[in-house]
C-alpha cells in the first residue's frame, strides 16, 4: 500500500521524510522545541524546504540544538569556536 502524503512534500526525498517522519507531530521534548524554534526564526522570508536543506548547518552552528549551551554564548561567539 503506498503512503498518503500531502501534494506540497512531493517536491524529492527531504520533503517527503520531513512529512512522514516529522511534521503534525506532537513534540514534547525541550531540545526538539528549541531546534524547530531556531529553525522557524530562520526561516522568515525562506521556504521551509531551504531551511531543512541546511538543518545540518544549522545543528553545526546551535551545538546540536543544546539550549544549555546557546543560553551561555558571549557576545562575541563566533560559528567555528
């Protein structure tokens, strides 16, 4: 049987693990919260797809999404330290 999906995640491969694995699902956990946070406030102005092409960036750039660790950047952090 094949899978039901929504016509806007049939775009390639990310869309449609994105939508099968992700999006409409309840999410409780602090970590996962603050990644779609961040990701959400990058997104203003972008599609949702380019946001999720560069999620791994994004991981690199937030220490894997840790709010423990963000809330304790200085001023003067840079992306590579």
């Amino acid at each position: 049987m094949e899978k039901v999906r929504c016509a806007w995640c049939e775009k390639d491969d990310l869309y449609k693990k994105y939508h099968d694995e992700e999006w409409g699902k309840p999410v409780y956990d602090d970590e996962t919260i603050f990644e779609f946070l961040i990701l959400e406030s990058f997104q203003a102005g972008l599609s949702w797809y380019t946001i999720l092409s560069k999620r791994n960036n994004f991981r690199k750039a937030f220490d894997h999404f840790d709010y423990k660790k963000v809330a304790a950047y200085s001023e003067n952090r840079r992306v590579n330290e």
